[in-house]
C-alpha cells in the first residue's frame, strides 16, 4: 500500500530539488523559484507532490 506524499509549496526549505521529468535519468535540478504546483520533487529519496 503505499501513501501519497505532499508538501505545501511554502514548506519548501531548500534552494535547489530535484523535480521529476520524462527525461531518461527521470528528473532535474531546479530552483525553489521554478517548482510550481503538481510538481513532483524528491524529498527522503522519495517523489513528493508539492501542493498550494
């Protein structure tokens, strides 16, 4: 069973994540300024969903 993780887009801490993508390494580096909403960044080594 695995659980859904989140994250409020202003609990948001560091400067740079790394955002998942369709790209073969599977995501990239972007700054806190980039993420947007229904992003998925990596967090504890596990993809989590930014919400508002």
């Amino acid at each position: 069973m695995s659980k859904t993780r989140t994250i409020s887009i202003k609990d948001l801490t560091c400067n740079t994540y790394s955002v998942k993508d369709n790209s073969d390494r599977g995501c990239h580096t972007a700054c806190k300024s980039e993420i947007k909403v229904g992003d998925k960044v990596v967090i504890d080594n596990y993809f989590t969903l930014v919400t508002e």
